[in-house]
C-alpha cells in the first residue's frame, strides 16, 4: 500500500468515526470539497502536507496524532 492510499485510508476512518463525510470534513477545515474529493480520487491522489495539516486541524488532532498508527509505521521505505 502506498503512502497516499494509507493517507486517504486514514482520513475515512477518522471520518467515518466522528460520523460525518468527506465534503463536511472539507467544510471543517476551510478546505474546498473539490481538494478533498481529488485527494480522495485513487486516480488523482493530490495530496500535501498543507492539506493534510488542515483536515488535522479540523478533526482537532494533531499531525502527530494522525500519522501515528501501526498502517504508517508499516510502510516500507520509499529509498532502496
């Protein structure tokens, strides 16, 4: 699984546990709900930091917070 897929994995679980949608998450987090269904788009996959810092902000977690699950810590180096 590639970073990106495990990134937007994330976001629908977080999602999916506070109960709201992609396009209310966007709404949360002063996100346009085009950015956040791009993200979601496996054939599209735009994601940055700043996007992902922002959608954080709006579920009120930290970056630390999202980024640390046994998915991330899973991943296999990018560099070989």
């Amino acid at each position: 699984m590639s970073v990106k897929d495990v990134v937007v994995q994330r976001f629908k679980q977080l999602c999916a546990q506070r109960q709201i949608k992609i396009n209310e998450l966007a709404n949360l987090s002063g996100v346009t709900p085009s950015t956040a269904y791009s993200m979601m788009d496996e054939g599209r996959r735009d994601i940055s930091i700043l996007t992902i810092k922002k959608f954080c902000d709006g579920l009120d977690i930290t970056l630390g917070e999202f980024f640390s699950t046994p998915e991330f810590d899973g991943l296999e180096q990018e560099i070989r």
